[in-house]
C-alpha cells in the first residue's frame, strides 16, 4: 500500500509539473520491482506499479508537449528502436501461445524499453535535472547499500518477502531469492532490487558513474563527497551478491575513469589498492568468487554455469528457434510449450538464446544492427568513451549471461549524460533552436 501511496502523490505532483513530477518518478523507480502490482487478478494482464505511471506520465507529455520546453534533437536510438518494435510484434502476431496472450508482454516491452527511455531523452536535458537526479540517486543507493549490508548480516530481506505478498497470486509473484552455494559467500544479497545479478550491475553502474563525475567529467556542480562514499560502499554491496557478471561489468565500465595521467586518480587509485588489501582479511569468503574470473581451478570450485552447459543451452535455442526460424515463438512460450528443450534454456542465460528463441532471424538481425549504433555509431558521433566503455559492458555482461533485475533506463541515463554534455549535442541543440 505504501508503494501505491507514493505513486499515486508524484503523479498527482506531475499533473502540477510534469518535469519535476518525471525526475522524482525517476528517482522512485530504483526500488519498483514487477512485484509492486496495481493489478493481479488470475486471468487479466498484470499491471505493475511502474509501468502504470510510464503510461501516465506518456499520457501527460503527450498532451502538455505543445506547452513545455524539451529537447527536439533526434532521438539516437531512433533506427534501432523502431526495428525493434517491429520485430517483437511481428513475433507477437505469430506467437506460439497466441498473439492475445503475448500482446501483454509486448505492450509491456514497448512501454518500459522504448516508451520510458524516450521520455528519458526528451525530458532530462539541463544540468539542474541531472543535479537533482544525483543527489536522489546518492541518497537512494546510500538506503539500498545500507540494506544490503543489513541483509548479509541477518540472512534475510523483509522488504523482498513484504512486495512478493502484495501480489496476491503465489504463480506470478517473482521470487528470485536464494542462498548461493558456500564456495560463493552462502546467502546471494539483492538489497531492494528484483534479483543478486541486476542489484551488483546498479551498484556497479553508481560506482563508476560517480567516479567518472570526478575524475573524467570533474563536475562540480553540486558537491560529489558524500556520493563518493555511496560509491565505495557499493562495492562490498557487488561482492555480497556472490555474483561474477556484476564484477565483469564493473572491470569493463570500470575503463570510463582510468586515467593514470590525472594526479588526484593516481592518489585515489593508491588508497584504493590499500583500502583493498587492509580490508582484504574481511571479504576473503569471496576470493575464490572474484578468482573465478581469471583462474580455471577457482571457477571450478566456484561452480555455477560452465562452458559445457551454456553450450547446452546453445545446443536447445538452435533447436527452439529451428521450430519457428524467421520471428520466433514470441513471448511466453516458455509457459505453454512442455517439451525437454524448454527445460534445457536453463532460465537463458544470455540475451541471444531469449532473442533467438522469442524473435528469431528477424530479432537477431535487428539486436546486431542495435548494437553497431551502440558500441559503434553513437560512441563515434558523439565522441565519448565512456559511452563506449559502459555500451561495452552491458553486451558483454548480457552476452555471456542474463542480467534480471538491471536497471536499464539508469544505463541509458548515464549515456544520455555523456551525449547531452558533448559538443556534438551542443551544436546539434543550437541548429534546432535556429531552425
């Protein structure tokens, strides 16, 4: 209920403004997980609480763009978006479970992976939005890294057991709770957020972003200390969830603010490493989780998905995707389709088995034309590396495993940041002004 409250008074402040009614929605979202429902009744689509308020802050934009000032250069991801759009209804009409039963789920997609980051691009565009959207998001990851440590002291996460009962139906309330094998840390912490995977990738992207503020952008518009502190603590936060992707993308994002040429990095950089090897005795259930990584005898020891069964999963999205080559089975096969290749996915652990499997040819044309103009076109264009580097990490981290509970508008809030503060953007915001 409490959720609901809260929704209900930042869209009613939206309707008195919708900009700051949008960033204070943008902040809320961090912690709207699918199990914070408006609707879940058996037999209708469910309605969760975010997507509900996308639809209605789409809905006031919509009406009141005549009247508000917003950015009017393209969209960048404006090709890749509507090939996108295209190929998951066209998988849709044909879907194995039926387009009215997958029409949801599309609608749902469209909403939250087009609709929502849209609205990001057009709606977020001064700094002084971009300096409320720090402050809140230092505050709120300073609450989610609290908790976390709190949930890896007790073993447990009340917050999680407390939205699971909100839904009110036990098959479709989402419980991606589990304590991980003990070479791993035992208990898999996921703070406020939907799963262990996608709460280390945000407190890997909070971290790096901060520190790229500083150390790259040097921004100093609103005083970075305190989000500093959110950021180290974010990483204890990463290894608690005795998860290796989030460690992957950390590395990889992690290239955004190296600069070994810039004095203040190098200092931070050695109080760091001896920050690291001080607290070292502290985190040493996880050494054999982050030497995985790059050692054979500790990933075997690790356990977990290993060459042989991702190749089995390989092995079962070929012959899925053989059943219906062109678009896919669409969304919701999964649910209907009883056959041993569907329990062979093994929950797809890599975005190409869903889009083999769901959109077929079509979606996997289209997903490698999406990712040309995020690792190539748009990092080109606007000249970032940062861009590059945090593009970089999500389609590594997504190729080699699934990435449930990331926060994907924060990614594009990130780069949407470095693009509007390039002068590429600069001059393409003036020629639309003079035109």
């Amino acid at each position: 209920m409490i959720f609901t409250v809260i929704g209900i008074l930042i869209l009613w402040y939206g309707f008195y403004n919708l900009k700051k009614g949008f960033l204070a929605f943008l902040v809320f979202k961090i912690i709207l997980v699918t199990n914070i429902t408006l609707v879940s009744v058996p037999g209708v689509p469910l309605l969760t609480l975010d997507m509900f308020m996308t639809m209605v802050y789409f809905g006031l934009f919509m009406v009141q763009r005549k009247k508000m000032s917003y950015t009017h250069v393209p969209f960048p991801y404006k090709k890749p978006f509507i090939l996108l759009i295209i190929s998951w209804t066209i998988s849709t009409i044909f879907a194995y479970v039926g387009v009215k039963s997958a029409f949801s789920s599309l609608i749902g997609q469209i909403c939250q992976d087009v609709i929502m980051i849209w609205l990001l691009w057009v709606l977020v565009e001064d700094e002084d939005d971009y300096d409320f959207l720090i402050k809140w998001f230092t505050v709120v990851f300073f609450i989610s890294c609290v908790y976390g440590f709190f949930e890896k002291m007790t073993f447990t996460n009340p917050l999680m057991e407390y939205e699971i009962s909100l839904v009110g139906d036990d098959e479709r309330a989402i419980n991606f709770s589990y304590e991980g094998d003990e070479n791993r840390g035992g208990w898999r912490v996921q703070s406020v957020f939907s799963h262990a995977i996608g709460a280390g990738i945000n407190w890997a992207m909070f971290f790096c972003w901060i520190l790229t503020l500083i150390y790259v952008k040097r921004y100093n518009r609103v005083n970075l200390t305190s989000s500093l502190i959110v950021a180290m603590l974010c990483i204890p936060c990463i290894l608690f969830t005795s998860s290796r992707s989030p460690m992957v993308f950390l590395a990889i994002n992690s290239l955004c603010f190296v600069n070994f040429k810039n004095k203040n990095f190098v200092k931070a950089f050695i109080v760091g490493v001896v920050l690291v090897i001080a607290l070292s005795p502290f985190f040493a259930e996880y050494a054999n989780n982050i030497l995985s990584l790059v050692d054979d005898k500790a990933a075997a020891e690790v356990g977990g998905s290993d060459a042989d069964m991702r190749m089995g999963q390989l092995a079962a999205s070929v012959a899925l995707m053989s059943m219906s080559p062109i678009y896919g089975l669409g969304y919701k096969f999964m649910n209907e389709m009883r056959l041993m290749l569907v329990d062979d996915l093994m929950g797809l652990e890599s975005m190409w088995f869903r889009i083999m499997t769901q959109f077929g040819i079509i979606g996997i044309v289209v997903n490698l034309i999406f990712a040309y103009f995020s690792l190539v076109r748009i990092p080109l264009k606007y000249r970032s590396l940062q861009i590059f580097f945090i593009s970089l990490a999500y389609w590594v981290v997504g190729t080699i495993t699934s990435v449930p509970g990331m926060l994907m508008y924060m990614y594009y809030l990130i780069i949407f940041m470095w693009i509007k503060s390039s002068p590429v953007y600069k001059q393409q915001l003036e020629d639309s002004h003079n035109s």
